[in-house]
C-alpha cells in the first residue's frame, strides 16, 4: 500500500505522525511526507521520504492576513461562542481558519503563481496513493485525494476543534430560523473546486474518516468516525549530549517553551531570564531550552542552568525530575511519557489550556495562568513538584491513561482495511 501523509510545515504538525509513518514503512509500505518545502529537512532526520511541494510558507503571516477577513467572522460568529472562553475563540478564529482561507482565497492564482493544491493534486496523480493521510488544516489533502482516487482520512495532532467546530455550524445552518443559511465554508471552497473540476463534499473538510491520537476523557464531543491510535512522543534526532551520560547530583528541571511556538509566533510573556536568576538561589539543575531571543539583553547564567537552543525531550526527560512548558501537544506528551510531574503555562489560542488541565486533573502537575504571572510565583510551584510526592503519583496515573490506548502498530491494518474500503 502506498500512504501519503500531508502535514502543515512546522515541527509540531510533523512530530505527531512519524511514529505512525514509521509503523507503515516498518510493515512494508510504501510512505511520503508531502509538504511546503520548509519542512523538507526535518522529515528526511526522521527517516522519512519528503515531497517538497509548492511555495515556502509563512504561517505567521498567514494569520494575520487571515485577522480582517470578513467571511471567517461570519463563520465564527455562526458557531455562537461562549463569549467568556476567548481560548476558544482565537484557536478557531486565528489558527484554523487562517489556513482554510490561506488555502481557499477568493482570488484565484494567477497561472504564474504556484499554488500548492496543483502541486499535490499534480503529485497524487503521479504516484497514485492508495491512502491520504492528511494534517486537519492542510485542506488540499481530500482534493488530491479525490483526484487520484485514493481513500483518505485526517490525523489529527491534537484536539479537533475543527471537527468539533463544523458539526457544530451545520447543526446551525438547519436550525430553524437560524442565521447564516448559506453554507459559508463550502461557498469559500467553491472557486477552487470549479477550477480542479470538482463539488464540494463534507468529506473534503473532515475526511472520510479521522485518526486520532486524543485520549478518550480529552477527545471533544462529535459524531465524526474516528479511530484511536496511542499518543507516542517524537521529539527530533540528536547525538547525546556527554554531560547526559551521567544522573544528575540534584534535582533536574526542564524549561521550555515549544519550537514550532518560538518560531512562528512570539511569545513574551514568561519572563526567562528572570526566571533563571532567581534559580540560581535553589538547590537545583535547570536546563533550558532556549534560543537568543529569549535570553536578549542578559548576560551569564547562573552555575546550576545550563541553556541549549534545542535538544530532544525524549533524550532530556527521562533525567528529569520535573518540567515547566507551555502545554503544547508535543512537550505533553513526551513528559506524559516520560512520567515528570509538569508545571504548565498554557498559551492561548489552541490545546494548551486543555492540556493543562488535563494533567492537574490527574494530580500530575500545575497550571499557571498567565495573567499576573510572576516569578517567584513560577519557583513557589517548582518547588512544590519537587517536594510533594503525591505529583509523582499523579504523573505515573496519566501515563497509564495514555498507555491504555492501541499503539501505532495495531493501527496499520485498520487502515488497511478502511483504505480497502474508501479507495475508489
């Protein structure tokens, strides 16, 4: 079987899936990792095959290009929010809809112009995938899909708000006397539908089935089909540090804030450096995962932190005795896995809040918020993970949780059997 994997070209939409990827080829199929060319070489690291397809892609810029465009109001606005959960609100209005309309404009390429649904549907046709296995906010995925007539279905790298979202404006839609009565997702779709040739499909927008890696007491209420599959932590590649080698004389702590985060977005609001002074007065190892940015304007860091712009948490977790991250999917995952009690800063706009919680429901970590957040605050909480056995209790209960679901491997013939299925 011949699987293609489409992703969004950043490091926490491509971790996700190498796992699944490598279960594949693992038992003998034939996998692709289709993408914008900025992710090329980071797929290859991962013994993956990558397709750079298209235009390099500016996801911030993205965003806000996406920030005044009238039609993703209105869709947004149809959902009818609760107006107090703005968490809610910027993951759906700024970060998934900006990709729907970054890949439906209004105005259609011009022919000197490339544009990534040709690229993909050009490729798909070429080496004809029997599956499509599809990032949720990559949306030419199905078109391609459909155009080779390949089975397909999304995978998901977190919770799925746009699943949850579009059932949620469909209901809307036949309700009675509701407003809009147009369906405003499918009219964004239709010039570039015309123009490949095709008519919109719910399919097109939630796959013909999902793969979800969410744990089930976390997943969002929807009536899509959607087939579970373990959360398993990739983290990057790297030769092993020397000073790795050895257990730690204290207590270690990771610091971290998330790659893809402090690439694409700022994101200035955990004072760092402040932070790291005020480790220096505890009996503890702090390493930090940092880049220049976030250590501007300062000068030696005191003798217990060490700072690297980048190493796999895979390879620094197991030595750790706590971590303070901002609750992305990835860093969750990986300290969920690696049972280290967590002290989350969730960012706003996406899963980080519900990962938060998530592990303060099970006793496994903190959550602190950042409105009024302060350092000694941020150390008081530290401190607490450290001394109180009971976090260390609630992390081995999380991972458990997680554990409990089928790991890739089980997965593989499932979706062979539902490509058997689908592919037309």
């Amino acid at each position: 079987m011949r699987v293609l994997f489409t992703i969004m070209p950043a490091p926490a939409h491509l971790y996700p899936i190498v796992p699944i990827a490598w279960a594949l080829q693992s038992a003998g199929h034939e996998v692709r990792i289709a993408s914008h060319p900025d992710i090329a070489e980071a797929t290859t690291r991962a013994g993956l095959t990558a397709v750079p397809l298209g235009p390099e892609a500016d996801l911030a810029s993205s965003v806000r290009s996406a920030a005044d465009n009238a039609e993703l109001e209105r869709i947004v606005g149809a959902l009818a929010l609760d107006p107090a959960d703005r968490n809610l609100y910027t993951a759906l209005r700024h970060y998934l809809m900006a990709p729907f309309a970054h890949y439906y404009p209004a105005r259609l390429p011009a022919p000197s112009e490339p544009a990534m649904v040709d690229a993909l549907v050009d490729f798909a046709r070429s080496w004809r995938p029997d599956l499509v296995l599809w990032d949720p906010l990559f949306f030419p995925a199905p078109l391609a899909a459909r155009a080779c007539g390949a089975a397909h279905a999304r995978l998901l790298w977190g919770l799925d708000h746009f699943g949850w979202a579009r059932e949620r404006f469909v209901k809307r839609l036949n309700a009675p006397g509701a407003e809009p009565r147009e369906d405003l997702m499918a009219a964004m779709m239709q010039p570039t539908l015309q123009r490949l040739g095709q008519e919109f499909a719910e399919e097109l927008l939630v796959g013909q089935w999902t793969v979800d890696p969410t744990p089930p007491r976390l997943r969002l209420p929807t009536d899509l089909d959607h087939v579970p599959v373990r959360w398993v932590p990739y983290n990057g590649a790297a030769a092993l540090p020397g000073w790795l080698h050895e257990r730690p004389t204290r207590p270690r702590v990771c610091l971290t804030l998330g790659v893809s985060g402090r690439k694409f977005f700022a994101d200035d609001a955990v004072p760092v450096a402040e932070l790291l002074d005020a480790v220096g007065a505890l009996d503890i190892e702090m390493v930090a995962t940092v880049d220049g940015r976030q250590l501007a304007d300062r000068g030696a860091v005191p003798e217990n932190v060490r700072t690297v712009d980048y190493l796999p948490l895979s390879l620094l977790l197991p030595s750790c005795s706590a971590i303070v991250h901002h609750g992305g999917a990835g860093t969750f995952v990986a300290a969920a896995f690696a049972r280290v009690p967590q002290l989350i800063i969730p960012k706003e706009g996406g899963d980080f809040v519900d990962h938060a919680r998530y592990a303060a429901d099970f006793g496994a970590g903190l959550v602190a918020e950042r409105a009024g957040l302060t350092v000694s605050h941020l150390v008081k909480q530290v401190l607490r993970l450290l001394d109180e056995p009971s976090f260390a209790e609630g992390a081995n209960a999380l991972y458990a949780d997680l554990s409990a679901v089928p790991g890739p491997d089980a997965l593989v013939p499932e979706l062979v059997k539902l490509t058997e299925k689908h592919r037309s």
